[in-house]
C-alpha cells in the first residue's frame, strides 16, 4: 500500500508541476505582450502624428523582439494606416484572442 501511496503522490505532484509551470508561462507570455505594446504605443503615436498615418509594420517604429504571441503571421499588429490593431491568440488558452486598438487602448476580448 505504500508504494501505491507513493506512486499517486508523484503524479499529483507532477500534474501540479504541469500545471504551475503551464500557467507561468502563460503568464510570462502575457505580460511579454502588455509590455512590448506599452512601450510602442506612443512610438506610434509619434510616427502617426508626424507622417499622418500609422505604420503598416510595427518593425517601422521598432527593434525590439516581437514577443512570442506575435511570431506569427495571424497575430499581432495590423494597420491600414488610419487604424491599428495588435492582437494575439493565446494558444494556452481555451479563450479567444485578445485586442487592443488605436481607438480603445484596453486590452478586450476577441470573438
């Protein structure tokens, strides 16, 4: 009996591990995002403000890496020049995307 005990005590804990180490990322991830958007925000405004239009790529306004959720070509930052939009599906996640646009700078769900 003990070994059985000590058995599904190290698959609880490895799911726990699973799991902690899951939602980390995640969260890691997530805040990647928030930060590599805050920080170009106002870089396009400038480039907005300056040339009359939003850049078509994100890369016009910087260098920094794209951040994980944007490596992709479905995600990340759009632009029509009068609008942006970055957006991102979070793949470790059952929800939908998340949004944020040049006309509502909050982060909101994506359908």
């Amino acid at each position: 009996m003990n070994g059985s005990v000590v058995r599904i005590a190290a698959c609880v804990l490895a799911i726990l591990g699973f799991t902690l180490g899951g939602m980390a990322i995640f969260h890691y991830r997530e805040a990647e995002v928030r930060s590599f958007v805050d920080e170009a925000l106002p870089l396009l405004d400038t480039h907005k403000k300056e040339h009359g239009y939003f850049p078509k790529e994100i890369r016009e306004v910087t260098d920094r890496n794209l951040p994980f959720h944007f490596r992709d070509f479905r995600r990340g930052y759009s632009s029509d020049g009068a609008t942006f939009t970055f957006y991102y599906e979070n793949l470790d996640s059952i929800m939908g995307g998340l949004m944020l646009t040049n006309s509502h700078r909050t982060w909101s769900v994506a359908d």
